[in-house]
C-alpha cells in the first residue's frame, strides 16, 4: 500500500509524493514544517506534523498553542 503526500510549494503549485508505509510519509512531513494531506485511497489525514512538545505555551517553531479541552466547541456542560 502507498501513501501518498501532497502540499503547496513556495510558487503556490501543489507537490506530490509517494511513500512505502505511513511512518516515511510522516517522518517526511515533519521535515516540511507546513501543512500536508497524507492519504492512501482508504484514509486522508491533512496537518502540520511535527509538533512533539509544548512549551510555556509555545510549539516549538514559536506558534502560540492555547487550545484545551474545556474550552472546545460542544464541551460538556459542568455540574
């Protein structure tokens, strides 16, 4: 099975990829620091990868990360 990347080069003109399993597909990805859709025909995965830690409230390319569970939409109401 092939996983295929796809993403938007500097020229604004989308790029393609194949690779043998997921995990090259990924570790590809995180080298590209941008936004990429993975897929093989039977799932589509679309993110930026890479993220591993956050830090006083920071990715680690600098990128404010504010979300948390209690806040998201639909959250639970509390009793």
């Amino acid at each position: 099975m092939r996983f295929n990347v796809k993403w938007k080069g500097q020229s604004g003109i989308e790029k393609s990829l194949d690779f043998p399993t997921l995990d090259t597909a990924m570790t590809f990805s995180k080298t590209l620091g941008i936004v990429v859709t993975i897929s093989n025909g039977d799932f589509e995965v679309v993110g930026k990868f890479g993220v591993d830690s956050i830090k006083n409230g920071k990715c680690p390319d600098g990128t404010v990360y504010d979300w948390n569970k209690a806040s998201r939409i639909g959250a639970t109401r509390r009793r």
